[in-house]
C-alpha cells in the first residue's frame, strides 16, 4: 500500500473535486490531525488515543459510505474508498514521524548521557591522578625518569649554590663561636680576680659582686635564716651553673616533668615556667620555653597510643598549657577581649538564662505568691515535661534561648575578631601539636585534630576565665548566684561549639541551641585553621640559639631558696633517667653542689637574684663529613636530572642508567660541566658506600627517594635555605661585633686589674714607677716550718742546701728561683690572683715543678714579706 498511494493522490487530485460535507469534514480531521503532529511529538498513550478515534470515524464514515453507495453510484464509492485510503496512510506516516522524533530526542538524550559521563570519569581520573602525584610527592616515591620529569616541567635556576653557603657559614659560626667562648672564658676569669683582689680588702665585696641579693623578706614575722639554711655564696655560684643548664637545655625538664609525682606536679611547673623563663614577656625567654615545649610534646607523642589520650589526667603537656597561660601576656589578652563583654553582660540585671522548665515554673509561681500576696492556684506537684506545656514557662523559655544565643554570639565575636591579639606562643603550640599528632597518627581524621586544638585554647585558656572572671579580674563587680549560672551555661554551650559537637538528649534543655552550633561551627573551623597561621620561633621572635651567644648583659631570675633546693632534689632523684651519661653537664655541676639542704622549707619565700652563667663549652651542632658529603650529592645530582634527556624504556631506570645516559649525552654535546658533575657524584657515591650511607644493593633507590623529596619540595626548601642564610648572616656578624665587644672589656679589665695591682704595690705612690720588690731568700727548711712546703720532689740530701729567692719585678707576678749550692736548679712563677682564687675555691694545694706549695701558707708569706695585702 505504501507504493501506490501517491499514484491515487495524483489522479484524485488530477479530477474536480467532488467531496460531500462529510467527506471534508473528515479532509478536514485528517489534515488537523497531521499538522499537529507535525508540530508537537504526542506522548505514546494520546498517540494511540488519537489513532482509535481515527479508527472509529474512519469505521462511521465507511459504514456511511456503504449506506449510501447505492444512493452515489461508482463515482462516489471511489471517491470515498480513495478519501479512507489517504486518511489511513495519513495516520501510518504521523505515528511513523512520531516515533523518528522519540528516537532522535532519545539519541541526543543518549549522546549527552554519555558525554556527561565521559566528563565525570574524566574528572575523576585527572583527580585521581593528581592525588596520586601528590600522594608521590609527599612520600618520594617516584622512578628517577618520575623525578627527570617533575624538574624539566619546573625549571628553576640551580646555579646557585645554597648548600655550600649554608655550610659555609656555620663553618664560620662554629669557629666564632669556640673564639667567643675562650673570649668569653678570658674576661669572666679577669672579673673574678678583679673581685678576688678587691675582696681580699673588703670581705664583703663578693657578696654584692655576685648579685645575690635579698630582694623581699615576705614573712618578716617568722623566724630569721641562721647560718644552718643559708646557702652558701660558692653554692649560689653552682646554682647559677644550673640553672643557666636548666633554662637554655630544654631536655632536662621535659623528662623530669613526666617522672615527677602528680601532687608535685602544679608547685614544680610554677618554678620551671613563671620563675625560670619569667612571667613577663621576652623574645629570649619566649624562645627557650616553646623549646621546652617542643621537647615536652615530643616526649608526650612517644608515650601516647591515639590523640585522645592528649587529654587525660595524667598528660602534662595540657597542665603546662595552663601554668603558661597565666603569664603576662595570656592575661592581658583575657582582660582586652573578655573584660568588655562581660562586663556590658553582666550589667544586664535581670538577666537569667536557667533553661530547666520546672525551675522556671516553681520561680513563676514564687513570683506570683510574693507580687499578690495569695496562693497560687497552680500545681506545684508536676513533671518538667508538664512544666515545659505551660504557655507562660515556655514563652520565659524562648526568651531565654533567645537571650543566650545572643550572649554566646556576642563572645563568638569578640574571640573571633581578637585572633591576632591571641599570644604568638599558644597560637604555636597549637600548631605544634596539631603536626606532631598528624605525623604521629596519620590516621587521625582533621575533627579529632580540630577538638584538641579546641581544647587547648577554649577549655584550657578561655573557659575557666569565663566560668570565674572574677578570678582573672575581669569584671568590676561582685557576681550574684544568678550570674555565675549564667557564666556557666554560656561557657557550656561555647564549649559545646568550640568541640564541634551538639547536645544530646541528655542535654534536653540545651538541644534547641544544636541549630546554631551547626551554623556556627564552619567558623569555628576557619578560626581554628587561622590561628596555625604562625611562622615558627626562630623568625616570630627574631631569635634563633646563636643569640645566646651575643648577650652581653647576663639573664637573671628572681627565686626563693626553697624553689632552689626542692629543683635540686628533683634532679638528684631522677638523674640516671635525666642524663645518664656520666660526663653530661648535668651531672657534673650537681656533683660539685653535693646534697641540698635540709633545713630550708617551703616557708622559706625569699627572693635571691641569681645571675645565670653558662660554664661549659658551647657545643655547636656540626655536619658530619659523612652527612656533608650526602647532602652535597643530592645537589649534584638534582641539575645532572634536569639536564639530561628523558631515556625512553620500557623497564624502570634505576640511577646508574641515568647516569650513564648522563656520561653519554654529555660526550654527544661536548658538555664539560656536566661530565665533571657526574664524575664528581660517581666519587661520592663509592665514598659514601664505604661509610655505608649508600648501597647497590637497592640500586640506590634509598638515595633516590631522598632527592625525590627534596624535588618535590625543592622550592620551599631552597627558600628556607636562603632565610636560613640571612639568619646565619646575621648571627655571624652579631657575633663577630660582641668578639669585638669582649675584646674591648678584656682591655679595660686588663688596665684595671693592673691598677688594682699597682694599688697593692703603691697605695700611697700615685704615679710614681714600682721599683722591684726583693729578693727574698728562704732555706728549704724555713719554708717547711712554715707550712709552704708541704711537699716535694727535692731529694732528702739536696733539702739542706736549697735556697728559695723570691723577688717581683711584675706586678702580681713573683718570680721563685731554687738554687743549690749557689747553683740555680729551678724557676717557678707564682700569680697572686691565682692564689686568690684557689683560695676562694678553697684548693688547698698550688702544684710546681718539684714542689707543692700550701695555698694559704704562701699567701700569708706573701702578704708578710711584699706587705700587698691588707
């Protein structure tokens, strides 16, 4: 039927047109229907709606047509046979147009599913493999031709030698340094003969000389200090060894503090943070105690099995938090940031933000009671739930959520918006501990990480000036029972916010406000990201362990006798876990303070100001020449990857074949430098396999995962070195100004003690040139009498005729000559400011060659015969 059906339209349209109204009426349908589904693809059901009541006229129209065939004749009959069967194909090419136009729409639909699809597992893929690349990154695992890549999509100019600078200048440092220290050493020993000398006039000098001082007497109604719980000036002297040791070497404390009992624990940490390192701010003393810290952190982390035990009883690290907290710097942001707010709070008298429906029920009906003067018809005998159905109790309610969510907010904002006023060090112990615990436990999820630092400085810091501002002197006014219920449930749901969690059923009265800690809790998290926004100690406070070195005024710390000996048993309690090496400084300036006190106790709160010293030799950290040569490699090889071609294998390249590809390249390209540069790292690599820093056996693939690391953070790494050199820098010529500075005050110490000394000679001879003083001539057996001699090697025959001459031609200087027979055999010089000090060390003995001389006894011959000292 489909073929002819044109033919037919032909010849009816070829022939008058003869159609009855039915007929049209019928053309008429047709031709709707088929324009409308030219213009709109019907939905499946209405298309077979439609074609049903096409079929049903269609069938009327036929059953009319051959009613009246007999009526029309041929001509009619044909017309209309002609008319159905245009009306029939009319129908079958609009369902076919219809069920084309689905299957186009369905095809473009399709196409875009599909594209749609490509997109996202493409996205997904590129993501994937970023995080692969930074996962590769971060862990080093990467081929070396990984590696060749990375450096040739980033070039950077590696001319510049950062690493040989660096050694460089703490090369320099480590010799400026000892050259400070022998300096140094040189001028405190001219100090003390000075003080010796004039000491030896005045017995009272030293005592004001060594800056022990009695600052308060706080009790001056107890009981006076005798002589058996006075320390002694030469034990002071020690403890200023000590303390110095305890302040600048933050690995003591940190494990004492963890071996000390828990009742011990509040009055210990008050003398290690507020006494040792001070109450007030200083960039020296704020460097030292986040050093202790640190340390203290990593003593914690190694102790601990997951973050949470962060915050248990028994953790230190929190309790020290707290004591630090309490110093200057912590108060004063509490007063600047809580003191307004809580004062324009509380100076809402009426203000009551009980939430428990009954309370607020059994109130109403007090107030009722007390306003009229009647019994209130209400029940006092009902549950809270009954309590809370009251209209009146919950209208008080809402007002009163209303209030506290305002007053929390008001809190909020004053925290949020004083982050830069937050102190530098608890904003770095934070972050401290925040990267510690995520290297620690990795799979630590970032909420647990957030809770602790929440913990810190909410809990910890800012809640118990909440609860108790009077306390912290925050407030101008006595607080009423009302108000520190107030303070309370506020500091309760900020500490709910500031964990970033929300109240559970058991908290039903407090369950309305979870609304607005879900709200608020996306700042919280921004506030808590910020506040890890520091730069580390050395570059806040401008202060790195060379400082130490250029003071030229000595620290000082204010302590009671008290705090002195309770520190000093501590350490002897605990010394083999402290510094179990038998030569540790430690170890030996409590051998020469012997045992505490133990006649001075906790009433004993006098002030001493010690003036710290530091006694040992300063041991600058230094390279091996094992770990200089590694490093050196490293950079080596770096510029050797990104200039040799990428190799195109199909096994993986260890670092000997791109180091051959190297060699090669670099004859094909008559490269010298780079021939010499692998040369030089094939001559490391033998070395530092000898010292068995490198093996084969892996073909180097330890090596190469160092340099992956050192690529993957190759710019931060090399900006670090550069501010790690202008640090240096700066500490190299600071310490080359106070060598220049020591040299100045030996000088003048120099001159002085030379007058000090022509005083001695001349006391009344102002300007007038010392003649030579002797000789003196003592026998041997004189000397022995007196007690001078209290040894010898002179044999027993040559005692009798050995003959001693004294004499001084330099000031303080006496030249001993032996002589037997008339025959000299011997000479010795003597220092009177040596002798003085022995004596003040109390060394008994003075070692010459041949004989050994009494400390005391040559002094008092001294003083006799020269007539120096008075």
């Amino acid at each position: 039927m489909a073929e002819p059906a044109p033919t037919e339209i032909k010849q009816s349209n070829s022939e008058p047109s003869k159609t009855t109204p039915r007929n049209a009426e019928t053309n008429l349908m047709t031709e709707k229907d088929a324009g409308s589904s030219d213009n709109k693809s019907p939905s499946p059901d209405k298309t077979q709606n439609n074609t049903q009541e096409k079929a049903s006229i269609q069938q009327k129209e036929s059953e009319s047509n051959e009613e009246s065939d007999d009526e029309d004749g041929p001509t009619r009959k044909k017309d209309r046979q002609t008319a159905a069967s245009e009306s029939e194909m009319d129908s079958v090419l609009a369902e076919e147009k219809e069920c084309l136009l689905l299957l186009l729409e369905a095809r473009v639909l399709l196409q875009s599913l599909i594209k749609w699809k490509e997109a996202d597992i493409a996205g997904m893929w590129q993501e994937q493999l970023q995080k692969d690349e930074e996962e590769k990154k971060r862990t080093g695992n990467m081929s070396v031709t990984e590696i060749q890549r990375l450096l040739q999509a980033n070039p950077e100019d590696d001319s510049e030698d950062l690493l040989s600078k660096l050694q460089e200048l703490k090369q320099q440092l480590a010799l400026e340094v000892r050259r400070n220290h022998v300096l140094g050493n040189d001028l405190a020993k001219l100090d003390k003969r000075i003080a010796l000398l004039i000491k030896s006039r005045d017995p009272n000098f030293i005592r004001d000389s060594l800056n022990i001082k009695l600052k308060s007497q706080k009790k001056p109604s107890g009981p006076h200090p005798t002589s058996n719980n006075q320390i002694s000036i030469k034990q002071l002297e020690y403890y200023q060894d000590l303390f110095y040791l305890l302040q600048t070497e933050p690995r003591y404390l940190a494990r004492l503090l963890y071996l000390m009992n828990q009742d011990q624990m509040e009055n210990f940490l008050d003398t290690t943070i507020l006494t040792l390192f001070g109450e007030a701010y200083s960039p020296r003393e704020e460097f030292l105690i986040l050093s202790l810290f640190q340390k203290a952190i990593e003593t914690e982390l190694s102790v601990l099995k997951n973050v949470g035990e962060f915050l248990t009883a028994e953790s230190v690290v929190p309790k020290m938090v707290v004591t630090y907290n309490r110093r200057k710097l912590g108060l004063e942001y509490l007063k600047q940031t809580l003191s307004p707010i809580l004062n324009k709070f509380l100076a809402k008298e009426d203000m009551n933000l009980e939430l428990g429906a009954l309370g607020i029920y059994q109130n109403m009906i007090n107030d009722i009671e007390i306003r009229t003067g009647e019994k209130c018809p209400l029940d006092r005998n009902i549950t809270e739930e009954e309590a809370a159905k009251n209209p009146d109790v919950d209208a008080i309610l809402q007002k009163r959520l209303t209030d506290l969510e305002d007053v929390c907010q008001l809190v909020l904002d004053g925290i949020i918006s004083s982050l830069n006023h937050l102190p530098y060090g608890l904003r770095w112990i934070c972050k401290t501990i925040r990267e510690m615990c995520k290297k620690k436990f990795p799979d630590c999820n970032l909420e647990e990480l957030l809770r602790l630092q929440g913990f810190f400085l909410y809990f910890r810091f800012i809640n118990p000036a909440l609860v108790t501002p009077d306390a912290f002197q925050l407030v101008n006014r006595d607080l009423s029972t009302v108000d520190r219920k107030n303070l309370v449930i506020v500091a309760k749901v900020l500490q709910y916010l500031f964990n970033l969690k929300t109240f559970s059923v058991a908290e039903k009265n407090l369950q309305t406000l979870n609304g607005f800690i879900h709200e608020k809790q996306e700042v919280i998290i921004e506030y808590f990201n910020a506040v890890v926004q520091v730069a580390n100690p050395e570059e806040e406070l401008e202060v790195d362990k060379y400082l130490e070195l250029t003071q030229k005024a000595k620290p000082i710390i204010l302590i009671s006798p008290h705090e002195i000996v309770s520190t000093h048993k501590s350490l002897l309690v605990h010394l083999n876990e402290i510094a179990p090496d038998k030569d540790d400084p430690l170890r030996l300036v409590l051998t020469d303070l012997g045992e505490p006190s133990s006649d001075i106790g906790p009433d004993d709160d006098r002030e001493l100001q010690l003036t710290l010293n530091n006694r040992f030799k300063v041991d600058m950290e230094q390279e091996s020449e094992v770990s200089r040569l590694y490093a050196e490699t490293k950079e080596f090889v770096i510029p050797i990857l990104r200039m040799v071609p990428l190799v195109q294998s199909v096994v993986r390249l260890n670092l000997m074949d791109i180091l051959e590809a190297g060699i090669k390249f670099a004859a094909d390209t008559n490269n010298k430098q780079l021939s010499n540069q692998i040369n030089r790292v094939l001559e490391n690599i033998q070395k530092l396999e000898e010292e068995g820093k490198m093996t084969k056996n892996d073909n180097y693939d330890s090596f190469v995962l160092d340099v992956a690391l050192e690529v993957a953070n190759r710019r931060a790494i090399r900006e670090q070195q550069r501010k790690e050199i202008a640090r240096l820098s700066a500490s190299l010529e600071k310490l080359q100004k106070h060598s220049l500075y020591i040299n100045e005050q030996i000088t003048d110490y120099t001159k002085y003690l030379r007058d000090c000394l022509n005083q001695h000679y001349n006391p009344n001879k102002k300007g007038k040139v010392k003649k030579p003083l002797g000789p003196f001539k003592f026998t041997y057996k004189e000397l022995a009498k007196k007690g001078v001699i209290i040894d010898s090697d002179v044999p027993q025959l040559s005692q009798k005729g050995t003959i001693f001459v004294i004499s001084s031609e330099d000031v303080g200087v006496f030249d001993i000559e032996a002589k037997i027979a008339g025959i000299s055999v011997e000479k010795m010089k003597i220092e009177l400011d040596d002798l003085l000090e022995k004596h003040y060390s109390h060394i008994e003995r003075l070692e010459l060659d041949q004989v050994v001389l009494d400390v005391n006894m040559t002094l008092h011959l001294i003083n006799t015969k020269f007539k120096l000292l008075k």
